[in-house]
C-alpha cells in the first residue's frame, strides 16, 4: 500500500466515522464506491459521477414502455 492509498483510506474512514449514525450516512452503493476509491479503481470525479447519474434516475425515472 502505497502513501496515498493510506490517505485516501484515512480521509474516507475520518468521514465514514464523522457520518455514522446520522441522516447523511453512507448508504450501501456509496460504501461501495467508496471501496472502489480507496482501491484506486475510481477517481473522486468518477465516484461523484457515478452518484450523480444515480440521484438523477431517482428523480427523473426511464420511461418504461406502455407507461406515461
């Protein structure tokens, strides 16, 4: 493990931490990105993204067929 894994894994513990137990903790899918971040696999950008287009489908839903 290289420095910056160390960091990335101590600020996403620090703010896991901070969250928990409060109305703004992780959810699973965030936990889960979160892994992937502190892995390196995705970048913070990647991660902000990915939960972006989640809130997005949340609000504004695909128009399944047959439905209005």
């Amino acid at each position: 493990m290289t420095d910056h894994d160390s960091q990335r894994r101590r600020a996403v513990k620090g703010c896991l931490s901070l969250t928990n137990g409060t109305s703004i903790s992780a959810n699973f899918y965030e936990r889960r990105l979160l892994v992937h971040f502190i892995q390196g696999a995705l970048t913070i950008d990647q991660v902000c993204a990915l939960l972006d287009e989640r809130a997005s489908c949340a609000i504004y839903p695909p128009f399944s067929k047959g439905r209005v």
